[in-house]
C-alpha cells in the first residue's frame, strides 16, 4: 500500500507493483527493476517492462514519484 501522507490518499498495489515500487524506493533504474521482477515472474520482458512503465506513469501522475528521477531502461 502506497500513502501519500500530505493527501491522506491510498493505494493498493498489487504483487508486481509493490515490488516494483521497493526497487524504485531503493534507487534502482527500470531496467533493473525489470530484471528483477524478471527473474521471480513467468512474463517476457517486453511484458514487463511495458507493466513497469505503467507503474512509473500512474505513480508519477498521482505526484508520489518524479520521473525525471527514474532514469529510463536502455
């Protein structure tokens, strides 16, 4: 569950997408985030990179992360 603590605003985000989130938490580029995710799920990269974008995009469009901050995956 992500909190954005000056809304007071939730989300859930599912297995994948938490995940992803800790990695984006602890620094790691989407490409690693992608390896990662890539070696614990049964999805093709293309997959999951697509999903991880998606990640990225929602989680920007709610203003819990910058973009700018998560270098893109080569």
């Amino acid at each position: 569950m992500v909190v954005d603590l000056k809304s007071g605003r939730c989300w859930q985000l599912n297995a994948v997408g938490a995940e992803a989130w800790a990695l984006l938490q602890e620094g790691s580029t989407l490409s690693n985030v992608v390896d990662a995710l890539a070696s614990r799920y049964d999805v093709g990269r293309a997959q999951l990179t697509a999903d991880v974008r998606q990640i990225v995009n929602d989680l920007t469009a709610q203003g819990l992360i910058v973009q700018d901050a998560v270098p893109s995956p080569r």
